[in-house]
C-alpha cells in the first residue's frame, strides 16, 4: 500500500455506522502475499507454496 491509499481507509466505531453505509477493499494477492502468510502462520507445507511440487501430488496443483 501506498500513503495514498492509506488515506483512504478510515475506522469507524460502531455508533458512527449506519443502516445504508457500506464498505469496499480490493487487492489482488501477490506470490509475495502467500509467502509472507506462510511465514508468519508457520504453515510452510511445499503444497502450497511450490507449484512443481504440488503439480505432483495427487491433487495436482
């Protein structure tokens, strides 16, 4: 994220919500993102992280 971005989130406590607000954040994850979640998860299975390896087992990808 950029600061620009950062400018554009903004918290809400929950007596400043109202029936008809809304709200949206799209990001498109990243290998990076993956990894980054794999890291601090500690989930570091090579099925998810490595696509030679997971083409091989038997679920294929």
């Amino acid at each position: 994220m950029n600061a620009s971005t950062l400018d554009l989130l903004r918290n809400r406590t929950f007596d400043e919500i109202a029936i008809g607000d809304s709200a949206a954040l799209e990001r498109t994850v990243t290998a990076e993102d993956l990894q980054l979640f794999a890291v601090i998860s500690g989930d570091l299975n090579p099925q998810h992280l490595d696509a030679t390896f997971a083409a091989s087992t038997r679920f294929h990808g």
